[in-house]
C-alpha cells in the first residue's frame, strides 16, 4: 500500500495515546503547567506503545507501523524544538512530517472551546511562518502547491 494510503487510513489514531491521559489535565480549560504539559506529552509514547503493540500481535498489519510513527512523532518539530524525542529534519519519519501540518492546519481553521475557526488566509501564513522551523520545508512548499484542495476539504467538513 502506498505511504498516502496508510497515512489517510491511520492517521485518526494519532491521539490514541490520549485515552492514557488523565480527565483533569485534557478537560482543563485553561492553560496546562509544566508538570501538565509533560503529563500531556506523553500521549505520542503511549500512543506509540499501544500500536506497536498491535503490530506485534498483528504482523500483517504493517499499516500500524505507521500509525505507530505518526502517534509517536506528530509533536516533532523540523528545528528539533518538538516531542517526545527532539528529532529534527530528515529523521522525523516522513508520514509525521506530513501529518504534522494537517494536524495544525485542522487546529487552526476548527472551531474550539477557546477560539472561532481561522480563514484559510490566516492558517496558510501561520503555517508559512513556520516552513523549515515548525514544518519541513518541503510539505510546506507541497501544501501551498495544493492549498485550493485544502480549502475544499474544510468546505466539505464544515457543510
Ligand atoms: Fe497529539
């Protein structure tokens, strides 16, 4: 099966590591403290655990691996600033990579409890303002190549 395949069938496990979360710190309104904060990281390990777990049990199901990689590294960042493992560039796998700037993309034109949905316009220069710092530069540059798609998908959701 080709990469965008698994990424588009697995990639809604990206939080499952969140069910390993406590209620008190994911329904807290306001904003998490330090010790919080690294509680909450460790959605993407336990995340990573689990459907490494199911793939040993499931070895033909080799499209957990990369569910397995996209729970564990969608919090990396291109510069090395992310989580859980501080990976930079060319050695955070490639399907994170990509689903990295969906993930924030989705964040950003969504509506949430603390904020009204952004317009594509304000999504797309946030996630410019991070091309080669947040997001590799490249699903950046692949983005803006087919941003008119991005804008359909989000219509399409939100009808
Ligand atoms: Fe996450």
């Amino acid at each position: 099966m080709r990469l965008v395949e698994n990424i588009f069938l697995t990639s809604s496990l990206h939080d499952i590591g969140k069910v390993g979360i406590p209620d008190y710190i994911l329904l807290k309104p306001g904003r998490l403290d330090d010790k919080e904060f690294s509680i909450m990281k460790s959605h993407t390990v336990i995340g990573f655990e689990t459907l490494e777990e199911a793939l040993q049990k499931t070895p033909e199901a080799s499209y957990l691996h990369v569910a397995a990689e996209i729970a564990r590294h969608h919090h990396e960042k291109f510069d090395g600033s992310g989580y859980p493992d501080g990976l930079s560039g060319d050695r955070i796998p490639v399907a994170s990579r990509i689903f990295a700037l969906s993930d924030v993309y989705d964040a950003l034109v969504s509506k949430r409890p603390y904020k009204e949905p952004f317009t594509h316009d304000r999504a797309r220069s946030i996630i410019f303002e991070g091309r080669g710092n947040h997001f590799d530069p490249m699903v950046v540059d692949a983005f803006l190549a087919c941003e008119q798609r991005f804008i359909e998908v989000c219509e399409h959701y939100r009808s």
